[in-house]
C-alpha cells in the first residue's frame, strides 16, 4: 500500500534546477518523481557504503584472529 506523499519546499542552485527539470522532460517524469529517484539512489550508495564499512571493520577482526575461511569460523565460534 502507497504510504501518503508529503508536501516540501526546496531549494536547489539555477543550474542543479534546470538539470533536473530537463531530465524530467527528456524521461517523461514528474519533476517531484525525478527527485524522488535521486534521494532513493543516494539512500542506496549510502547504505552500501556503510555496509562496506562494517564489512572491512569484521573483516579486519577475523584476520587478526586468524579465521580467513568458513570452516575456520566455524572452529572459532566452537571455541
């Protein structure tokens, strides 16, 4: 079910304007569906991001312990 739409004014630099409304005319989108899209994108990337980060983080960990395969996970979580 479509969660409701809320309302907001922003303000964006003339050029960053008129990009996005010529994207919007070039995609046949809604100016508000084309910014819509760019804060979903930029929610996505940030989130791979910090999965990396806390990926490389555990990874890191793992080394220093000395587990570098599965098999050696399981044999340190048996510990």
């Amino acid at each position: 079910m479509p969660t409701a739409a809320v309302k907001k004014t922003i303000s964006l630099p003339a050029e960053l304007a008129r990009e996005a409304e010529e994207i919007a005319r070039t995609e046949g989108k809604t100016l508000s569906a084309v910014i819509q899209e760019a804060l979903r994108l930029s929610r996505a990337e940030r989130l791979k991001r910090e999965f990396s980060t806390v990926q490389n983080y555990w990874s890191r960990k793992a080394k220093e312990r000395g587990v570098l395969t599965e098999r050696a996970l399981q044999r340190y979580l048996k510990k």
